[in-house]
C-alpha cells in the first residue's frame, strides 16, 4: 500500500525458506518460501494494515498525511530476514546515487518485526547504520537491549531477563527445586535459557539437564525427547520458539514420555496450534497480557474475495483453510472455491480473536512508528494540528522521535525506557481441560517488574496439573530432611542432591532441610527425635526420702558424739591423759568432725546457688582440717618415740 510515509513489516508467514542447490554458473534465484502457511503470522502482518488503516482514518494522528506499508515473508529464515532488510534500506529510488549524498526516498519510516530474537539482531544491524528503527512485537532476547550494538532497536514486548525472572519465581513458588531444561539453538533460546539458569540459581533451584536442539535437526530432536523420557525431574522448563516447539512435542507424541509438567516461555506457550498434544495438559507458563482491538475482529474475518484474490499469500492460506481452490483445476484432490466458504466456522490461530497478546504487540508497535512520524512533522497551533507534507523525512528524526514517544491506545500504555524496552507485566497461564476435553488457555495470576521486590508475582486461581491432577506435583531430587537430620550433600552431584544423617549425640536441628547440627545450651538436654532441647531435670535428696532421713539421722548423731566428747574433754582437760594427747588438737579434731557432720545436710534438699557453692566448698575445708589434726597427732606421737632426752 502507498502513502507518503511507508512503514515496513517483516513476519514468517511460512514456516521455512526453499532450499536451493547454486551451481555458481547463474545468477541465484530470489529466496522463496516452502511449507504451510503460519496463520498466527499472517493474523499478525494483517495487524500491520488494520493498525495503518485505522490511522489514515483518524484526524488526530498524522491528519492529512496517508501513511503505506509494505510486508514481506521471513520464512523464519535468517538469509531471508536479511535479503529482506536491504530491500526496506535500499528503498524505491530507481537512481543509483553516487557520493556521499545519498537518496532515501521511498525508504521506510520504520519497521515491524521480525517475531524471532535472530533473524531480528541480523536485520538490527543492517538498519542501524541507516538509523532506521526496528521495532519488533515478539523478539525477546535480553541481548537486544544493548544499545552500543543495537542503537536503533525497540520492542514492544518485554525482554526476556523479565521472562526468566518470571519463570524462575513461578517453579520457586510451587517448591520444584529439580527440573529439566530445553532451548531452542537460536539466540533467542540460548540467552534466555542463560537468563533463567541465572535466575535459578539464585532461588535454589537445581537443573538435571539442559539439552538445546533446532527445528531443522531431526536426530537432535530424537536426542532432546529420549533426555525428557529418561529423566527422574518431573518438572520441565521450556525456553523455546513456537516452531521449535512443535517438532519436539511432534517427537515425544510418537512415544509418549512419563507425566511432565510444563513450563513455557512466551514464545510457545500461547500457541493454540499446540494445544493439540493432550500430555502436554496442566501446562504453565507467563504470557503477554491479553487485549482487546476494536473492530479488528471483523478486519480479520469479513475478507472479500477480491482481497483474497489480490494477494498471493492469502490465496495460498485461503485454500489450505477450505481445501479447495480459487482457480480453475482439473484436480480430484481439490474442489473448486464456490465462494461459501467462510472464516468464522474455521478454529485456526488466524481466526482466534477471542485473546490478543502478541497481536496487541504488533499494533502497538505500529502506532509507536505512527506516533514518531507524528511528532517529527506536525505541530500543534491554536487547538489544531498541522502536518507538513514532506517528501523526504530525516530517518534521525524519526528514530529520536520514537525513543521520546509516550502515549495511550486502546487502554495500553506505549513507551520505552534507555534500553528501547517497555515495563514488563505478564500474565501467568495454565492449559486446563474443559468439560469437553480441550485444552484452554486459562489466566490465573499475574507478574509486575514495576512491582516492589517480594510483591511481583500473585496466583490467583486455582491451577490444574499434569495428568489432571488438583495437587502440585512434587519434583525434588532428595526429599526434605526432617527435623534431628541434617543433610549430607552427594557427591559430584548438584547442592538439592543430599543425604540425610541423624544428628550425633548432646545436639540437635530442630528445622528442615538444616545444613548442620548445634549443640543444646547449659543446662539443656537433647530429647530423644534431637529436634528440641529441655531443661535438664532437678534431681536431689529429700528431707522426706527414706535416704534423706539415713543421712540427716547419721550426720545429727555423729554431729552430737563429737560434741559430747567435746564436752567430756573439756571437763577433764585437766587430767593427765587429756593432756599427754594434746588437748588443742584434739579440740581442732573434734570441732572439725563436727563441721565434717553437719557438712553432709548441706546435700539434702533442694539445691540452690548458695548451697551448691558451700556444700563442696565448706566439706573441703573441714575434711582437710580433721585430717590435718590426725596427722598433727601422728606427729607428735612420732617425735615423743623418737626424743633420746627425758
């Protein structure tokens, strides 16, 4: 379509590119496309003309200014995404320009795309150098948003470092803690991947295997499905591309592997095409937010056949979709089109109007383009705006313009951070099983990166799991260490691989999961499961016990025989044999004996601090003093032997 700008499109309309054999003595043919058409694709592209349409018919944006687009096919093919590329730079001037001074008439303003993280890096640096923006609805990879490589790259999807935090939460909040990981071999599968192992990591979780594989790889594929099969993770996190995605499932649908629970990324797990593959049910995975486009529902299905018949590529979709076909045919396989056919009976992506997601994408990428050029060459004078009809716009200005762009349509709000990149919200989606036994996509939660920390992800709904199940699925490769266990990590094995040992004796750990053992404190005793500690139990001798009265009976009486014989002493201290036995030791003696006899009272009953420092302390004391005193006597009795002198 012409007009005065033109904003360009790029979109893998069908799924690969023809392969071609060059014999390097002609010139290559132009790059065709093979294989059935992707109508997700083509929903997308014919976003592209709704969004210019609904422009040049609205008087507030680029009013008096027509704006036109030109959409090519991909192929998902890199070559062709770039062959593409340099057909958007070199514009529609048929005069070869010599110098420095080089025409960009009829290049484009901007453009749309491409869905897939690689063909998009190699068409962003062909239109870097030409300050042409790249504004793409579904390229996702994290390595986009460095501007030194990609200065003129935008997307209206969040980057996936978003995505892998996403998904790293999502199998946190569940407990999965062993899970299985498989990317697609593209840029987009690999820093994404590389993003969530990150993200993991950081949240505890461990990964039993990581296998990557491409669509055009059929034994790598084989290699990945046999990987899934034999692995002991229930759990399987999926980093892939929608059509990578499609010839995994298509290989593990030939032998169906043990339950696995899904988790999707973006890039496949809103596909409705893939919703076919019933073991893949109970599925979770973020999306990007659903939406409504006024009136594009009807865009999309009220298609004349005239417009049918004008474009090859909605010929070609237009009878797949009917099995019939619009020219005359002399085939049996195929009828002739009679011109009932209609869109609305058919159950394809393409007709599927109920959810927006990506499609929103595509049409806000498009009014962030239209709204650049706006900015570039209108103004606003006394409550009217005036556009200028240049033939020719700086592709700088445009691409300033864009970076600055802050605006509101349809309810979503459009703008770009220093990255090129917007805020990212997610929405949490389960595949569910209706009553009648398909497959739907059901929101249940949702992710906010603007949130606070702690607060960016909430369920609310009820999930449903693999096999139909109601309860999480458990996949742990050890389970949990109870209490009075600590774990023992396996060796040459991931950190969630472990042993579980019982705590040695006088300690304990009274959580689960604890990495070691502590020792209870003074006075405390471990109980018998050594997840607790209590107060060590008072025992003593009672006054009341029959070996309470023994001792506090034996100690009283020796207490008064002492005293007695004090007494006896005392009285006759003056007799010769109290003398000839040295009656101050012997006073000492006694008096010692009758400390050492009271001493033994100290130990009935209750103790108390007081009472357990005296009672060793003062029987000590005294003991030493009557033994001193026997061998003090001994002594004396010694010498006297031993004197030669009367």
């Amino acid at each position: 379509m012409d007009g005065e700008y033109i904003i360009g499109g790029v979109f893998s309309i069908h799924y690969k590119e023809l392969t071609k054999t060059d014999n390097y003595t002609t010139v290559p043919e132009p790059p065709t496309c093979t294989g059935s058409i992707n109508s997700r694709e083509l929903r997308f592209s014919r976003a592209v003309m709704f969004a210019i349409e609904e422009i040049n018919n609205n008087m507030e944006l680029l009013p008096g200014i027509t704006l036109g687009y030109e959409i090519y096919d991909s192929c998902a093919s890199v070559p062709v995404a770039m062959h593409v590329a340099f057909q958007l730079s070199n514009g529609q001037d048929p005069v070869f320009q010599l110098g420095d001074n080089c025409s960009q008439f009829g290049v484009v303003m901007g453009v749309i795309g491409e869905s897939g993280s690689t063909p998009s890096i190699s068409m962003s640096r062909i239109f870097g150098p030409f300050n042409i923006p790249l504004v793409s609805h579904f390229a996702t990879c994290a390595c986009l948003s460095d501007k030194q490589q990609y200065p003129t790259f935008f997307r209206t999807i969040p980057s996936d470092h978003y995505q892998a935090d996403a998904m790293a939460k999502l199998v946190k909040h569940f407990g999965w803690t062993w899970i299985g990981a498989v990317h697609s071999d593209s840029d987009y599968g690999r820093n994404g991947m590389a993003s969530f192992l990150e993200a993991a990591s950081r949240e505890g979780i461990c990964v039993e295997y990581i296998e990557s594989f491409y669509r055009t790889d059929p034994h790598k594929i084989r290699i990945v499905a046999d990987a899934i099969r034999r692995s002991t993770s229930i759990v399987v996190v999926a980093f892939t591309a929608a059509g990578d995605m499609k010839f995994l499932l298509a290989e593990l649908n030939l032998h169906l592997p043990p339950p696995r629970q899904w988790i999707g990324s973006e890039g496949w797990v809103t596909d409705t095409q893939l919703m076919r593959y019933s073991f893949c049910a109970g599925a979770i995975g973020v999306a990007i937010q659903q939406s409504i486009i006024p009136g594009f529902r009807d865009f999309l299905l009220d298609l004349s056949p005239s417009e049918v018949g004008a474009s090859s590529i909605l010929t070609e979709f237009w009878e797949d979709a009917f099995n019939c076909s619009l020219t005359k045919t002399t085939s049996a396989e195929k009828k002739q089109c009679d011109g009932t056919e209609d869109l609305k009976t058919l159950k394809i992506p393409y007709t599927d109007t109920s959810k927006f997601r990506i499609t929103n994408m595509v049409y806000k990428a498009v009014y962030a383009i239209a709204h650049a050029i706006h900015n570039a060459v209108c103004q606003e004078t006394n409550f009217t705006t005036f556009c200028k009809k240049q033939t020719r716009l700086d592709l700088n200005q445009v691409f300033t313009e864009l970076k600055k762009v802050n605006f509101t349509q349809n309810d979503y709000h459009v703008s770009f951070d220093a990255n090129g990149d917007p805020v990212a919200t997610y929405e949490i989606v389960n595949w569910q099983k209706s009553e009648s036994g398909i497959i739907e996509l059901v929101t249940v939660g949702y992710y906010d990166a603007s949130l606070p920390k702690g607060q960016e992800f909430r369920i609310n709904r009820n999930l449903t799991w693999v096999d139909g199940e109601t309860q999480v699925p458990v996949s742990v490769c050890s389970e949990s260490c109870p209490p009075g266990t600590r774990k023992v990590l396996q060796k040459g094995k991931p950190i969630c691989c472990y042993d579980c040992t019982h705590c040695p004796e006088g300690e304990i750990s009274n959580m689960t999961d604890s990495p070691d053992c502590f020792p209870c404190p003074r006075e405390f005793w471990p109980n018998a499961g050594k997840d607790a500690c209590f107060l060590k139990p008072l025992e003593f001798i009672s006054f009341d016990e029959l070996l309470g009265i023994i001792m506090a009976a034996f100690s009283v009486t020796g207490a008064c025989l002492s005293i007695i014989t004090a007494v006896v002493f005392f009285h006759h201290r003056t007799t010769p044999i109290v003398r000839a036995n040295n009656s101050e030791l012997s006073f000492l003696l006694l008096f010692s004996l009758i400390l050492c006899f009271l001493c033994a009272l100290t130990f009935i009953g209750a103790p108390s601090e007081w009472s357990c420092m005296l009672r060793h302390t003062a029987f000590g004391i005294t003991f030493v003093l009557c033994i001193s005193c026997v061998l003090g006597k001994t002594i004396v009795v010694l010498m006297a032997f031993k004197a030669t002198l009367p």
